[in-house]
C-alpha cells in the first residue's frame, strides 16, 4: 500500500472520513473585457475548481472626469455631459442636477414642463428596464428574448427622439424648465419644442407595445424553469446589508426595503397618480429581476395616467439668458432606474459651479460584490451581477 | 397545480410564433427609416445669417466649432449717410469628430443662423474629411425639414 | 502482394471514405445555414441576406473561406503537440460515425452488426479531443471549459447508452439496419392494413426524449453549452483556437449534430422507411427520407437553443445522475417486460 502525502486533514465521523486537500488557489481574473460585466470591470476572484473564495473588484477603467470637467463648464453644457453617465437612461442623469440647481436659484418650474419631464423620465425607465430584462437572460444563456425586447423598446425611443431629437442623449433638461425653442425650419425664427402632434398617440402606442414585450418576457422568462433554478437563492442580499452598503433602486426594493425616493422626495409630480411600489422579500437573483418587471408595469401606468392630464401652459420658467446661479449648496437625489442618483453641487456665484458630487447608485450597487460573491460558483457570480443592474458609465462616472 | 416543465413549453410556443412572423428589419440600403424633423443628424449653417458673434463657439462643451471673420465697411446708399460695418465669415468649421450633437450651439444662436437636420449619412474613410467647412454646412441647410406640427 | 481483385476493394474502400466525408460536409454546411436562418427568424430579424445574390445560401461558404485564411496561431504557454491534435480527434470522432447509418435499404457504407456499439465507441473518442483541448491551450479559462466538457459528456454518455439498449431489446439486434427492418415490421393490423409505427410512438417516447436530452448535452449545446458558455467564460475551450483549426471544431459541433440527428431519426424515426413505399423506391428516395427526418430532429435541436437559457454545472450533473439514468433504468425494465409479455 502506498503512502499518500495529501498534506491534508483527515477527519472520522459517524458514517465517514473526510479529507481536506490543501492546495493553491488559482487566482482568475474576470474583464475587463469581458461579455458579461457590462462594460469594463475587472474582477480579481481567487477560486478553487470553480468555487470563489475571495473577489476584488477593480474599478475605473472607464472614468471620464465628469467632476472634474464639470468644475470648469456652465451650467447648460454640464447637462449636455451628464447624461451620459448612466447611458442607458438618458434622461433621468438630468433631472436631479437641473433640479439642483433651480432649486439653487428659487425657480419653479411651470406645470407643463414637470409633466413632460415626468413622462419622459418614466419612459426611459422603462427602457431601462427593458434593456435589463433582455440582456439578464442574455447572461444566464437564452439569446431571444433581446430581440425581443429591443424590438418593442424602439418604439419608446422613436418617442423620445419625436420630442428631444435625441434617443440615448435627449439633452432636453434646462434650468427652469425643459427646452423651449430651438432654431426653426427655413421660414421660421425659433421653433416651439413642445409635444409635436402624435405625441400621445405615439406614446399610447409605444406603452401597449411595451406591455406586449412584459407579457412575452414573462412567459418566455419568468416561468422558465430553468431560469428559476439559476436565479432562485443566488445571490441574496439581506436586508441589513442592504442598508449598510448603501444599496439603491430595485434592489433594495427586492430585499423588502420599501422606499421608492418618487414617493418620497418631492421632485416631479408622482403623487398625481395612482400607483404602488414594487416590492419583493426574498432578495435573490430572481427577486431583483422580478421586481424590474413589477415597475415596467407600474410605469406603464404612469404614462397612461399623465399622457391624460398633461397640462398647458410655458414650458420654461423666467431665466436670464446669462445663467449666474447665487452662491450656496444643496444636495438633491432622484429615481435614476439603477437606484438613487445625487448630485451635490456647491456654487460661489458665477457661470461655472465650484463643486459638482454626483453620488452614482451603481457605485455603491456593486460595493457588494466581494461579500457577496463568496462561496459561490462562477456561473453563479454572472446570475448574481447580472441582477444587479449596473452600468460602468455609471461606476466611474 | 402546474406540471413540471410546462414554463419550458410555454416558451417553445413563444419562439415558434415569432418563428412564423414576419421580421421587423428594414433592409438598409434598400428602404431607409424615416426619422422625425426634430432628430439630430447634422448642423446646417445659414451663412447669410451668421454675423460672426462667437456664441456658439464659446458655449460649445467640446470647442469644435472655428469661427474666423472680418470686418467690412459698407457705404451708405445715399451720401450723408452713416458708414456700416459687416463681418464676413473667412471660415466656420464644425469638427463633427469631436461634437457631442447636443444642440447647445443652436439653441445659442441669437440671430437664427444653425439649424438641426436629420440628415446622418456621412461617414466617412478618414478623420480629417469629418471636419465640414462653411460651404458644406451651407449644403445641409437644403436638408432642413420644416418643423412639426405641433399637439393641440 | 496485390492480386487484381484487391484493388476494386481498395478502390471502392476510397470511394465511401469520400463519400460519407462529401455527405458530412455538406450536410453540416446546409445545417449551419438553416441554423443561420431559423435562429434569425425565431428572433424576429432576417439572417443572412446578400451573401450569394439573395436569400444568403453561400454564406456558410463564405464563412468557411474566411476562416481558412486567417493567421495560425499557437500560444506560447500551450502544449504543442496536444494543441494541434486536438480539433483533429475531435472531428475523427464524429465523422466516423457516418460509416453505419443506412440510407436506403442496401445503401449503407458498412453494414455492421455491431451497429450501435461502434456508434457509441466512436464517438466518445470527441470527449478526448475536447479535454485535449482544454487542458493544451494554456490558458485557465480554456482550463476550466475543458474539465466542465469532461465531466459533462462523461456524464451524459450514461443515458445515451442506456437508451439505446432499450432499442436493441425492443428490436432484437444492434445492426441499424436491423432496426429500420424491424421497425418497418407491421405491428398490427386495422381492417386489412397493416401498420409499421416507429420506435418513438410505439414504447419509446422516455426513450426518445432522454436521448435528445442526453444528446444536446453531448454536443455542448444550450441548454448545456457551460463549456462553451459565450458570456462567462468566452469560449471555453475553444478560445485559443483560430484559422483551420477553428474551423475544425466549428464543423465538428454541426457534424456532430447531423450525426446525432441521423442517430435518433434512424433508431427512433423509422430511418429511410415511410410505409406504403416499395424496396426499389427506397432504393432512391431513402437518402431524401431520411434526411427530411434529421431535418426534423435538427430542427427540435435548433429550437431548444434558442428558447432556452442554460443550466449549471451541478444542476446539470444532478439532472444527468440523479433523474435520466434512473428513467433510463425504468425504461429498460419495461421494454424487456413487454418484449417477453407482448
């Protein structure tokens, strides 16, 4: 008989032996160019077979300096910049600094103005959440349900490109208000942007085209089964983490964490309508994603509700043409769809702001992952970071 | 009591509809999307317009526009009268390699000289060939649709 | 020493060598269009469209020449000689099975009586190549690909097994030829007709349904394509791999699909037999019979695919071990107690 060095522990039970190998640690390293970590983040994981026993994620290959360049541009150009930190929802990144910043000067936006902010926003929330409920089951393995979604999602940006001109980069927010002219056709001096005719029509469209999508997703997704055996228990998120890292957004929401910041900051006027937040306990994989269908829904009644009552009257308050906000601070937090989005911006007078924080919920999303990530298997760190929803535009600002 | 499996079927049965649907591709170049007037393709340049005053140039975030001018002195019609000065541009670039396409430009333009066109077909071979000078911007503006009607 | 009569055999031996390479080849470049094709369709979009005029039919050609004139590479930290074998064994694997599958009713490249055994030897060899694969190219996450392909086809190769067993007791013989005869044997009569059913309607059908699970999984596709899985571990084991070599593997999967397809239309289809035809119209319409029905059984293949997402290791270990051999062990047990009952 031949004498095994396992240098190992060999441990005698009732009913067994047990013997620990020690070996080493393979150390892989994840990205950062890599299909599935939604842009450029690296994961340091040490893992044996296919178990991790420790992740480090390394973040800031895509930072752009957004603070740092919103140090020396007015306020107009800042908020051509920032909506493009968290690409996917483009609209939402500006609602948060302009509001900021009127609220900064003591201006109220008129009526017809936070309606037309609140619709757009809501639509791109769902876009959002579109692109999320499509390219998580891209990870887990099944491909159609992206065309699916995307197909259906085009006809939200055709929305959004009918009233700003721009799908991704809408670039519509202005302090007071929204955009309320630009240069006209060949006959005209500045054009009116308001709505342009088939707005509503157009919109109505685009949300029963969304829900055709959810129903879709639903019965190709949600009752796969094979989706619920990836995603069910993976990843859970208690709900004391939750609140110690700072985790935003659905996520939150999906450990039992019922706070939805529309509800409870008074930034546009959700309390006009009629609708609930959606929430869910169990704080998996499974919840997270569930709880982003849940919304797409609540969202869709949103629009159908404010496309109703839209309000008439000027779409951007007085403001002089030369912007000089008065000097002080404040710090104001919305909805993004990836969680809360803040910026805080300092100001000493001026054309340009001294100081702009912008607090990114992704950031802070995915402070998680390290403890998050342990004891699991590789497949199951893609489920897991997959339902989180995070955008490394968003990350590195 | 649902049967074990029967999620997987009901999504077999979505893929084989979409499998007897026709697709939604527009076969490009063949048939080309219309897009909306207000979409943001192109910056046009209305130089009759244009009276050199350096807005857009200075509230570009990206600094891709290059304005230079100069001053001409026109005589008065009849005598007695006050001498007028113009500015002629010499050049008006907008480097398209560098612009964000966010409209800051044209909603600055006091004197109605830029104007979005939806226009977005110009890529081309080399980088230096994306920097449009002022008879090429005043091309564009034959591509200006007239605004939309507007809701209610 | 060569005696005259020697050199036909050999002679025709090269020919069938040709022939069935002809036939894979050009069944898997068919397949990989209609894969191309269908996929496209399921996902609301066109597929290839301008290759070839319309309709996009020499793309797979297209797509051929395009890799064979890309750069050979061979990564410095990878095991040479194990590096270049690899795709080879792989594509030996798949490629021989061809050699037993009858495509009429005396056309058949060897008729063995070992049929299903040979099949089943043979084409374990492809499990050889893929872990060769993994372990030469150097690199952990060709590594990792490579020991999930291991243990996924060692696995998976239980229930195939023991799906066909039940057919060769159903039929009495592992000779496929014999079990497309014995198929084709009237099972009983309705007022003067007699009907022939196929194994997967008359006592096969958990037969059947294991052996196009256990299949997906022996071809690494969705939803068992963890070792190929494109959004974690980009490629697996085929990452290192490019130009012939490449091409070599890619041909290898769809061969391995039409080989498989031609497996279950054979053993659980009926084969080239369609009642009611005569021996010499099989003699000629067999081959497109049969090819209609692996089109059919490539066309289920293609489907799941696209459908489906797909399944964790363990869980897929545990769907192999601990639920298809148990019903495979079930089915064995009854077809046996039919045959001796019936």
């Amino acid at each position: 008989m031949t004498e095994l060095d396992t240098g190992g522990i060999v441990q005698v039970s009732d009913g067994g032996v047990s013997v620990e190998i020690k070996g080493e640690a393979m150390t892989l390293n994840i990205g950062p160019q890599h299909p599935s970590t939604h842009g450029v983040l690296r994961l340091v994981a040490e893992v044996d077979g296919e178990r991790i026993s420790k992740l480090d994620p390394v973040v800031g290959y895509m930072h752009r300096g957004k603070e740092k360049l919103a140090e020396v541009r007015t306020y107009a150009q800042i908020t051509a910049l920032i909506n493009r930190i968290d690409w996917v929802s483009g609209f939402a990144n500006e609602v948060g600094f302009v509001i900021g910043v009127e609220r900064l000067m003591g201006i109220e936006p008129p009526p017809r103005a936070q309606y037309i902010r609140l619709i757009l926003t809501e639509l791109t929330r769902i876009s959002n959440h579109l692109v999320f409920a499509s390219s998580y089951p891209l990870e887990l393995g099944a491909a159609t349900p992206l065309m699916y979604a995307f197909r259906e999602r085009e006809h939200i940006m055709d929305v959004i490109e009918s009233v700003t001109g721009g799908r991704f980069h809408p670039n519509f927010n202005r302090v007071g208000g929204v955009k309320p002219a630009a240069g006209g056709g060949k006959t005209q001096k500045k054009v009116s942007l308001d709505l342009p005719a088939g707005f509503y029509a157009a919109a109505a469209n685009a949300m029963d085209r969304a829900e055709v999508a959810c129903d879709e997703l639903d019965e190709l997704v949600t009752g796969n089964e094979i989706i619920q055996v990836r995603a069910k228990n993976v990843g859970v998120i208690s709900r004391e983490d939750v609140l110690a890292y700072g985790i935003s957004g659905p996520n939150a929401r999906a450990s039992g964490i019922e706070f939805d910041l529309r509800k409870h900051e008074d930034i546009l006027p959700y309390s006009d309508f009629d609708w609930n937040v959606a929430v869910r306990h169990h704080g998996d994989s499974f919840d997270r994603y569930l709880v982003r269908m849940d919304e797409i829904r609540e969202s869709i009644k949103i629009v159908r509700q404010a496309i109703a009552n839209v309000p008439s009257g000027p779409l951007q308050a007085k403001v002089p043409r030369v912007l000089k906000v008065p000097p002080g601070s404040v710090y104001v937090r919305t909805e993004n769809p990836k969680g809360e989005m803040g910026y805080y911006i300092v100001s000493q007078g001026g054309r340009v702001p001294y100081r702009v924080k912008i607090r990114s919920a992704s950031f802070s999303n995915i402070s998680m992952m390290s403890k998050v990530a342990v004891g699991q298997l590789i497949p199951d760190l893609v489920a897991t970071m997959g339902s989180l929803d995070f955008v490394l535009g968003d990350v590195d600002r | 009591m649902a049967i074990p499996g029967i999620g997987l079927v009901k999504g077999l049965w979505v893929t084989l509809k979409a499998l007897f649907t026709k697709p939604v591709t527009i076969m490009w170049p063949d048939e080309k999307e219309l897009l909306v007037p207000r979409a943001r393709g192109v910056i046009a340049l209305d130089i009759d317009n244009c009276t050199s005053c350096m807005l857009c140039s200075r509230e570009c975030p990206d600094w891709c526009i290059y304005i230079e001018a100069h001053k001409v002195e026109i005589q008065p019609d009849k005598p007695g009268g006050r001498v007028r000065t113009r500015n002629i541009l010499d050049r008006f670039d907008i480097d398209y390699a560098l612009c964000m396409y966010c409209g800051i430009c044209v909603e600055v333009c006091p004197f109605d000289a830029l104007y979005w066109s939806p226009e977005h077909e110009y890529g081309e071979f080399s980088i230096s060939n994306l920097l449009h000078n002022k008879e090429r911007l005043d091309e564009w503006m034959q591509t200006v649709p007239e605004p939309p009607a507007l809701e209610n | 020493m060569i005696t005259i009569a020697a050199v036909p055999f050999a002679l025709w031996l090269a020919v069938k060598v040709l022939v069935v390479l002809g036939l894979m080849l050009g069944t898997s470049l068919v397949l990989i269009y209609a894969e191309l094709k269908w996929s496209a369709h399921i996902q609301s979009r066109i597929g290839p469209w301008y290759v070839g005029g319309r309709w996009g039919w020499a793309h797979p050609i297209a797509e051929a020449v395009k890799f064979l004139q890309k750069e050979d590479l061979v990564p410095e930290a990878a095991d040479d000689k194990v590096f270049r074998l690899a795709p080879y064994v792989m594509l030996a694997g798949t490629v021989a099975t061809f050699v037993v599958i009858p495509i009429g009713p005396s056309t058949v490249a060897r008729d063995l009586d070992l049929g299903i055994f040979y099949l089943l030897a043979i084409s374990s060899l492809s499990t050889l190549g893929v872990l060769m694969a993994g372990w030469g190219s150097g690199n952990k996450y060709s590594l990792i690909g490579g020991v999930r392909a291991g243990a996924q086809l060692i696995a998976y190769e239980l229930p195939l097994v023991l799906a066909l067993v039940a057919v060769g007791i159903q039929a009495g013989t592992l000779s496929l030829t014999g079990i497309v005869a014995a198929q084709a044997a009237p099972l009983f009569t309705i007022g003067g007709t007699d009907i022939a059913l196929p194994y997967v309607l008359s006592g096969q059908i958990l037969g059947f349904t294991v052996f196009v699970i256990a299949s997906l999984a022996e071809l690494n596709r969705t939803p068992f394509d963890l070792p190929l899985a494109e959004s974690e571990l980009t490629m697996g084991y085929v990452t290192e791999y490019s130009g012939i070599r490449f091409t070599m593997f890619f041909l290898g999967e769809y061969a391995g699909m039409v080989s498989m397809a031609a497996i279950v239309a054979t053993v659980y289809l009926g084969g080239f037999y369609l009642p009611g035809l005569s021996e010499d119209v099989l003699d000629f319409a067999g081959p497109f019979i049969l090819l209609a029905k692996v089109f059919f059984v490539l066309f289920l293949f293609i489907w799941f695919r696209w459908t489906w997402p797909r399944v964790r290791e363990d869980q897929l270990q545990t769907l192999a071990w601990k639920w298809l051999i148990p019903i495979t062990l079930f089915n064995i047990v009854a077809t046996a107690t039919a045959k001796v009952v019936l």
